[in-house]
C-alpha cells in the first residue's frame, strides 16, 4: 500500500496554504485600490456601491461607461442609414430620438455616426412644406404597410436639440455647414415654435398642433420639459437676430410659476398658459389634449436637467431663478426616496402616486440632481435598480437619459472654466 510521508505532506500543505493567503492578499490589496479609485473618483462613486449587484457595471471612468453604453446603443438601435428605432413605438422613428443620437455622437466625437444621423433626417423627415424644421413622427404606415412620415407636426425639443447638436458638430469638427444648417433652423423655430405672451416669448410644443387655421389660441398648453435656457443662451451667441435670452428668461417664469400649482412644488408635464394675462394654470382642456396631463412623470424629470445644465454653463446669467426650481424640486423626491428607496412614478401636483414608475429614465435624467443637492439619498437609489438595465434595456428614452445624467454630472464635476465659451465647455468635455 502506497506510505505518505508526513512531512513531506506537511511541507506541502504549509506551502500550500502560504500560497493561497498570498494570493488572497494580492486579491484584497488589488480590490482595495480599485474600490479607492472608484471612491476618490467622485464622477463615477456610485458606480462603487453598485459593485456587489453588478460586478460587471464598475468602470473605470465615466467616459469609459459613456462610450462603451454608445457603442451598445449604436448598434441596437441606429440602424445601418442612420435611422434611430423606438421598440417601444413599432419601430417608429421620432424627430426627439434622432436628435439624441445627434447630441451623444457629437459629445463622443463619432463623426461617422453623426453624419450617418444627419443625414437620414434630412433626407426623411426635414420635408416640410413651409420650414426646415423636422416632422416629428416616421414609420410604417397600418394601411399601406409604407414607411412615410405619419405625422408632419414639428416637436419643438427636437428642432432645439438638433440645432444645438449641430453647433456643436461646427465647434468640434470646423465645418462651416454646420452652423449655417443651425441657423436656418434657428430662423424658423422662432417663426413656428415661439409666440409672444404678457410675460414674454414662449417655446410652444409644436406649432402647428395649437394652431386653428393660423390663429394660436390664447390659452396655450405647454410643456415645461422643453425649456432649455442653456440652450436658449447659446442661440444668443451665434444668432442676434432673435432675443433668445428673453426666450430663457420667460422659460423660467412658467417653470416657477408651475411649481405653484400644487403642494408637490413640481413643474408637471404639461400646464396652460393665458398669453394675454401671463396666469399658468393646470392644463384641464381635456377635450382638446386628452393624453396632455398636468402631473409629474415621463416628461417633467427632464426639466430639473435642463435647468441645471443652464446652472452649469451659465452660473450667473442663470442665478437665483435656477436654484430656486431646482431646490424646490427637492424635498417631494427627498421624502419619497427617504420613504421607498426607489423614485417615485407619476405623482399629481400635490405629491399622491397616481401608478408606479414604468420608465427608468427618471434614474438618469434626475441623477445629476439628487447627486449634487442630496448626495446621501444615490445610495439608495443605486441599490434600488439594477443599472445593468441602462444598457441593455429595449427603452430607448430610459438608456439616453441615464446617458445624459451621467453626461451633465461629468461637466459638472469638470468645473467652470473661464478661457472656454459655455458652447466650447459643453462641446469638449468629453473628449474620447
């Protein structure tokens, strides 16, 4: 029978084990210095407290995740021409969802893609009769089985956003065509898009869809989403023939004024505006906009975004009316989160839920919000949702607007630069 020999069983058993808690311990120091990386990396410190649900989703930096979550986004959604698909939606195609792909391609310096983007919208649904401005809806028709344009109505958001882009594309790229395609837009945004009120220029949702014949009807709906003063701002910069900054300036006056309408103190989805009187009251012209509710949800957790990016690159033109919206803003979703863990889905104006949460947008879009006023309340909301699911979810609107979240917190961590125009700072600060 086979005879083991103790010691030399035993010189190899300590040996052995000496081995396996040297490697246990290289393990844990290399653990340690990327946890103390990710930690002392502000940008990405939540990334940290997601680790143990989803070890796979640790970065090393926030540009790493924004370009690896393009790349995925690229491929599932763009299709080969350049058109931007909403599973959600038949496969439709919006002007809002090619403008998003425009903003994310310029910003990660994807000039193919962005051409590619561009050019399909040009060719698809920039086909207006009167204007240069984008219809807002394409896909296959139910009747015909053809794939047209099924509605030409404009959304004012995307013509905003794929003029910004496109101003970006000339600062980045130095191609002069660019900025003369924006301008034209920005020429024809202001004929459609803006109406005067007692209180100011106002951004309509889509002109022709509040127009009867070509009267606008003094009682307007709105949608405090598509406020973008930031936006509006840099407009101003390029294009003196309109008062963008008026523009801006009436953005925050029904954003405040919204933020009365109820006990919540948040700015909702849609409101009415009197232009003759200036009063913002909630929208109850059912009959008119059946779907167009006054309640806080899908739509409104983009505006805390839009303000804080004018917070951000225009700190004192921006000012007191910034951070008013934004603080007030706060302690509705303080206390819900403080109460649930999770964000809330849509609430009415005095704070009730009126059904869960359906889009995890919300994630993104109030992200750099709750990460730069109540920094305690991430933690919780990190270990609330598998944020796998920013990448790899069917939800288009739900994966851009974590992207754009994570977006607007890296500019914000970048600091005011004073050498750097505000569209140079927002152009640049990802540079891949």
């Amino acid at each position: 029978m086979f005879a083991i020999d103790r010691r030399l069983f035993s010189k190899v058993l300590r040996w052995g084990v000496g081995v396996s808690l040297g490697m246990v311990l290289l393990l844990t120091v290399w653990v340690l210095t990327q946890w103390h990386y990710v930690l002392a990396n502000e940008n990405v410190g939540d990334v940290a407290m997601m680790y143990l649900k989803n070890p796979t989703s640790v970065v090393n930096n926030p540009t790493d995740w924004l370009q690896n979550s393009w790349n995925v986004y690229r491929k599932k959604f763009i299709q080969h021409d350049g058109r931007v698909m909403d599973f959600f939606s038949e496969n439709a195609t919006t002007s809002e969802g090619q403008s998003y792909a425009l903003l994310r391609a310029v910003w990660l310096n994807d000039k193919p893609t962005f051409d590619l983007v561009w050019a399909w919208t040009q060719q698809n649904i920039q086909n207006r009769e009167n204007d240069v401005l984008f219809s807002w809806k394409w896909g296959k028709e139910a009747n015909s089985g053809e794939w047209k344009t099924l509605d030409s109505t404009q959304a004012s958001d995307a013509d905003q956003d794929i003029a910004l882009a496109l101003l970006m594309a000339n600062k980045r790229w130095e191609e002069a065509r660019y900025k003369q395609q924006a301008l034209a837009i920005l020429d024809d945004f202001w004929r459609y898009n803006v109406v005067n009120s007692k209180i100011g220029p106002v951004v309509l949702p889509g002109g022709d869809w509040y127009r009867t014949d070509t009267a606008i009807p003094v009682s307007t709906i709105l949608n405090p989403s598509y406020f973008s003063p930031a936006t509006y701002r840099i407009f101003a910069e390029v294009d003196a023939s309109h008062p963008w900054q008026q523009l801006a300036s009436t953005s925050y006056k029904i954003i405040q004024k919204s933020q009365t309408l109820g006990k919540a103190k948040l700015s909702p989805d849609w409101v009415m505006l009197n232009r003759s009187t200036g009063y913002v009251y909630l929208q109850n012209d059912f009959e008119r906009y059946s779907a167009q509710r006054s309640n806080f949800g899908y739509e409104a957790v983009r505006t805390p975004w839009r303000v804080l990016l004018d917070a951000t690159l225009f700190p004192q033109q921006s000012g007191l009316a910034a951070t008013s919206v934004l603080t007030k803003t706060l302690p509705t979703l303080e206390t819900y989160i403080a109460r649930n863990g999770k964000l809330p889905g849509l609430l009415d104006m005095n704070g009730t839920e009126l059904e869960p949460l359906k889009s995890k947008a919300a994630y993104g879009a109030l992200y750099p919000l709750l990460k730069t006023y109540r920094p305690a309340l991430v933690k919780q909301l990190v270990m609330s949702y598998d944020w796998n699911d920013a990448t790899i979810t069917d939800d288009y609107y739900a994966q851009n607007w974590y992207w754009f979240g994570l977006a607007l917190q890296t500019l914000r961590k970048q600091g005011y630069n004073e050498s750097l125009s505000p569209l140079e700072r927002l152009t640049f600060f990802l540079v891949p």
